[in-house]
C-alpha cells in the first residue's frame, strides 16, 4: 500500500510527497492516453519502460550540464525528483515534419524541415493545449522573455545531443515534447528539465524501416507498443538479452546510480 500524500495525477504519472523537502516521488503509470485522453488504455509494463528510460536519458543530459529535475530512480516505477514551479508550457522541438505540423501546413510526413523548430503550447486540459506565441506567454505572465530564452536554449541543447544519441543507436528523432520547471538554488531561481522524456513524447522512427518505436503505435492503433518501447530500452543499453540463470527474453537490469 502507498501511504505517501498524493499530491497530483495526470494522465501517465502520479507526484507524491517526497522523503525530504523540496523533493518529490514521480511515479509512472501503465496508462496511455492520446488526443487529452480522449482515447485511453492501460498497456502493462509501459510505466516500468518509461521510468526507466527517462532516468537513462535525464542521467545522460545531467551528465553534458543540462540542468534537470531527476535525483535518483528509487524502484521499477518511481523516480525521486527535485520538487519545481512547473512552467505550464509544454515545450516542442521538431526536426522532421509529422504529426500536427505536417497536417497544419500540409507538408510529406518524413521531410526534413529547413532547421529545428521550437513551439510551444500552453498546458490546459480544458483548451486542448493550445499552441502559444512568445507574446502570449510573456503577455500572460507564463513566463518571462529570460526564462523563454533559456527554455529555448536548453530545448536546443537537449535536440543536439538526442539526435546525435539516438542516431548512434539507428533511431531518427523526429519531434519531442518536454517541460521545464523553476528551481531555487543558491538564490537564484533556476529553470530546469522536469517531467520526463520517453517515448510517449517523442517520435521515434527507426533509421532503416521508419518503423514508428513511439507512442503512434498507441494513437494510431499500430499495436506492439512495449515491444517497440523495449527495442528503445535495448538499444539504450537498459535491457541485456539473454541474461545470465534466466530462462528467456528481455530483462531489465540495475543502472550504475
Ligand atoms: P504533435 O505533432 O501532435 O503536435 O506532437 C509533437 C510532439 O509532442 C510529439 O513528439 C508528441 C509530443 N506530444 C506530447 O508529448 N504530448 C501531447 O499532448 C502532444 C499533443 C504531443
């Protein structure tokens, strides 16, 4: 039984009160939603993919100086994070035209856009995430034109170093989707890397086939979800094959923390 106080549930993950304060537990649900959650489903072992992966990842940018968000994973689904001011925006970066883009300007699913592109959407259930300018977030008080620049820089540096890690591994990072919290530190408030990143907010196409390893599987009923989330988990590193006194298949294995 978890006892810890809840403090909120969205659609894929759940926080609780952390150990400490100014520290939170992120949990990761089996649940999958796509057009706000109009379409839901619950894909067993989703969560303990995602968790997973995102660690890998967070780990990673932590390591090249990204600031984020992650402390250390505490079990198969639970990660213990730096408790944020969560900026209610969701922050897009896309190198290839798909999904709403390439249906909004009517461009091939698969073209290489001119540069990366960042939008950014406001985060409301009730609009729909509505996409926001740089006029309406500083307008609105979401965020101020620094706390943009940053969120822009990082969303950069992030890009770069995704396209590089997952082109080594034969997977074309198309678009993804992150959020960015504020965080006192020193006196300063920070903005850091929050949330998560996985292959639900990611596309993902494999390199050679243009096999869809992201959660399109889900929106678009392709089917094979967790395998394709276990063919990124492998190609990451975090699943061995064939593990030593195990009977068969894929097992996940313990990070170096
Ligand atoms: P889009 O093409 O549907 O606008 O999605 C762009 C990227 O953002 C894609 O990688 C999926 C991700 N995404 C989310 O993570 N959450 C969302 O609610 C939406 C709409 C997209």
């Amino acid at each position: 039984m978890n006892r810890r106080r809840r403090l909120y549930e969205g659609k894929a993950k759940i926080l609780y009160e952390g150990p400490e304060p100014g520290t939170l537990i992120q949990h990761f649900k089996d649940d999958a939603t796509a057009f706000n959650a109009r379409k839901h489903e619950s894909i067993e072992g989703k969560g303990v993919l995602n968790n997973r992966i995102s660690e890998h990842i967070f780990q990673l940018l932590g390591n090249v100086g990204v600031p984020t968000h992650f402390i250390k994973r505490m079990n198969m689904r639970e990660q213990l994070i730096k408790e944020v001011e969560i900026v209610p925006l969701e922050v897009v970066v896309r190198n290839v035209a798909a999904g709403s883009l390439a249906k909004k300007l009517g461009l091939d699913e698969g073209m290489q856009l001119p540069r990366s592109i960042i939008e950014f959407y406001y985060k409301s259930d009730e609009l729909d995430d509505p996409m926001v300018s740089e006029e309406h977030i500083t307008a609105f008080g979401w965020a101020n034109p620094q706390e943009i620049d940053e969120m822009m820089a990082l969303a950069l540096r992030i890009n770069d170093f995704l396209s590089g890690l997952f082109f080594g591994i034969g997977i074309r990072l198309v678009d993804f989707k992150i959020e960015f919290g504020r965080h006192m530190e020193d006196d300063t408030m920070r903005i850091i890397l929050a949330d998560e990143i996985s292959p639900d907010c990611c596309r993902l196409w494999d390199t050679k086939t243009s096999d869809k390893m992201d959660k399109d599987r889900f929106r678009q009923d392709l089917g094979g979800l967790i395998d394709a989330y276990q063919e990124v988990a492998r190609r990451l590193g975090i699943l061995t094959e064939n593990p030593q006194n195990e009977p068969s298949g894929p097992r996940l294995v313990t990070s170096n923390e």
